[in-house]
C-alpha cells in the first residue's frame, strides 16, 4: 500500500524528486487532502458509468481519485513540465489521458468523441486554475456538448456570484449567465489550508448542472445578455436609469419606458431585484 497522491508527504516527495517549482501565473495549488476530493467526487455524482474530463491535474491528485472513480478520465494540463510527473504517478491507471493543450483553445467536443464511447454520462470535475475561472466555464457553458454536469473547486466569492439569487448582494450579471444554462449550487467551503501552496483566498465547491433547455426562451440571446449587462452598469441606479443611459444612442426614454411596462416591470427597482425570468420578458419587450 502507498499514500493517494493527495497526502503532504507524497506531494512534497514528488514535487522533491522532480525538483518541480510552482508557477503563481498559471494558479498551481495543489490538494493535499485526500477526503476533500472524495467529497468533491461524490457531490459529483462519479461512478463506473461516467467519463470525466479534468481540467489542470497537476501531479494528478484528483485525477488519481477521478481514475478510481470513473471509468475514463481525459485531463488537460497545459504545464508541459508536469507531463513527466503526471506519467509516473498516474502510471498504475490504464484509464486516463492526459492532453497537453490550453483548455481555452481545446476542441472539446472532438476530444470527447475520441476518448468516450457513447454510453458514458459526462462530467467535468477539477480544481480549477483561479485565474481563469470565470472564462473556462463560460466558455463551456455555451458550446453545444454533451457534458451534463461541472463540479470544480475554485473562488469562494466567484462560486457565491455564479450560485446567488435575486436580491442578494452576489447577484449579478454572472449569476444569470450561469443559472440560464445550469443549476448552480455551492457544495461546500474549502479552507486554505488543504493546498500547497495556500492560496490568498478561500474557497468553494460549486456543481453545476446542464439544463436541458435555457432556462428562459429568449428571442434574441445577445440582447438578452446585453440588457442584463446594462441592467447592473451601476447597482444603485434604478433599471430605468441604467437602460436609459446605456441606451441614449438606440432608444430615448419613453420607448425605455415603454418596453419596461409591457414587461411589467417597475422602472424604480434595482437590476439585482429582478428575476432571470423577468429579464427574459424585458429582453422580449425590446425586441418586440
Ligand atoms: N488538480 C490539481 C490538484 O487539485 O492538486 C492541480 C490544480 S491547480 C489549482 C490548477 C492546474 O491547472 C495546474 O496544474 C495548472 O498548471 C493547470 N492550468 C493552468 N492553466 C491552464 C489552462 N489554460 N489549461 C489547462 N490547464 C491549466
């Protein structure tokens, strides 16, 4: 028997044996929890039947989880000096692939079709880089793919926008672009002391997952989008201020104001007040 990767001695023994320098610019904090991502795995709903994509293994400490978990694991890891390290600890696992590629520039789709035979429920599930949270999600949340749910660790202040409700502090432009893909939930706070090195902020596991269909019918998706956009420009502002002076090229304000009451909604409230479904009626109102 060995330690799991995720152990303080086994990743400071390798990390030692491969003289491996952490980079800050491409977010390496690695997990040194083992339990943790057995809750990770488990929220995610891994079993036999899925494949999971990672993305960023590091020197494989989810991805030795995921591996026992899952039937198949692709993880994409753009860190070519981690390519060695990731051969020799994950080598006992005959049902993993790791990609050396960018996952902003990866083809997903094609890379699921290669490595998945069609039976397999697919996830993602990973420790995200923190400084690309926000722009990996989204980038997969609009590709048509068959991934039906995303478990990842990352900022507990971004996972708390993605996952906020009406009326809250954290709700914003973000929680509607994820909530009108997904379901957002927060699994768990996770303290900085689980990594190495510790990151300068805490953490959160949020799941998200794929509805299949938005969960508004829009008529136009890029109006929709830019109407939430400029609902929150400034959150103190009412809605009606707010689309007033994003708008002072197109609309002047009594077609604002007209657009607002066929939608039924109050031009004094605030952007944070509404529903995704009453900027879905708004966004409707506009294109009318
Ligand atoms: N999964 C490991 C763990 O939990 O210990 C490492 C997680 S670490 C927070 C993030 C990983 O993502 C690092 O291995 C880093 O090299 C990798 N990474 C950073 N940017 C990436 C990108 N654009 N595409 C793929 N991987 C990336």
């Amino acid at each position: 028997f060995t330690d799991f990767i995720a152990t303080p001695k086994r990743t400071k023994q390798i990390l030692h044996q491969y003289g491996f320098s952490f980079k800050k610019s491409l977010g390496q904090n690695f997990i040194i929890d083992a339990n943790i991502l057995k809750n990770i795995i488990s929220s995610a709903g891994i079993d036999k039947t899925s494949g999971v994509i990672e993305i960023g293994p590091g020197i494989g400490s989810l991805t030795e989880q995921l591996a026992i978990h899952a039937k198949k694991v692709i993880a994409f890891e753009i860190d070519r000096r981690l390519l060695p390290i990731l051969s020799d600890t994950l080598s006992s696992f005959s049902n993993v692939t790791i990609i050396n590629e960018d996952i902003l520039k990866a083809n997903i789709q094609q890379e699921i079709k290669k490595h998945f035979t069609p039976d397999l429920h697919i996830h993602i599930v990973a420790n995200l880089p923190y400084y690309i949270t926000t722009p990996i999600l989204m980038n997969v949340l609009q590709q048509e793919t068959p991934i039906e749910s995303i478990t990842v660790m990352l900022q507990k202040e971004v996972a708390d926008r993605m996952a906020a409700l009406p009326n809250t502090k954290a709700y914003g432009s973000l929680s509607i672009a994820v909530q009108y893909y997904t379901e957002a939930q927060v699994v768990m706070e996770v303290p900085k002391t689980v990594f190495i090195p510790q990151p300068n902020v805490t953490s959160s596991v949020l799941k998200l997952v794929r509805r299949k269909e938005p969960l508004v019918k829009v008529a136009n998706e890029e109006q929709f989008f830019t109407i939430v956009q400029a609902s929150f420009t400034h959150r103190r502002k009412t809605i009606r201020n707010n689309l007033v002076s994003f708008f002072k090229q197109t609309y002047d304000k009594g077609e604002i104001n007209e657009f607002l009451s066929s939608a039924q909604i109050e031009g004094s409230r605030r952007g944070e007040s509404l529903s995704i479904h009453e900027f879905a009626a708004l966004s409707n109102a506009f294109d009318r």
